[in-house]
C-alpha cells in the first residue's frame, strides 16, 4: 500500500503531494463528507482498479462514519462466492 500513497508514476500523483483543495489528508481533517467524497473518491477508484484495495473505511476521531466506498458491493460479493463455493 505505501508504493501507492507514494507512488509518482505518470499519471498519478502522490498523495501525499497533493495540497489544498486536492488534499485527502486535509479533506479528512475537514470531516465534511461532500469534500471526502470528492478528493478521496478518485483515489480510492484508481486503487480499485490496480487491485489494491476493495473497500475503503474513513471514520473521525470520535468514531463517526465519514466515508465509507464500496462495503455494500463488498459484502455482495463475499455473499455470492460464499453461494458458489456452498453450491
């Protein structure tokens, strides 16, 4: 996973590059979920797609769910290969 937070390869940026508006770890700190959505949401679809990771998890510090991509396709399809294996 760190190869891809800092990752500079074309096309990509960092993420940890990123400053300002297009700032994921400045969109968290906000804790406004419209912000979240639209900085981390990228990232998270181009991880997606490189097959890093399936679901993404953002919470505050007190707990509170922000952001939460993918989790009900996730358990979606961990309920259709648990049907084909139990077939």
């Amino acid at each position: 996973m760190s190869y891809y937070a800092y990752s500079s390869d074309p096309g990509n940026s960092s993420v940890w590059q990123l400053r300002g508006r297009r700032s994921p770890v400045e969109a968290i700190r906000s804790e406004n979920r419209r912000r979240i959505e639209v900085v981390v949401g990228p990232i998270h679809e181009q991880l997606t797609q490189q097959g890093t990771i399936n679901t993404l998890g953002i919470l505050s510090l007190e707990g509170e769910p922000l952001q939460f991509s993918t989790l009900q396709q996730f358990y979606k399809q961990t309920r259709r290969q648990a049907f084909w294996r139990d077939s």
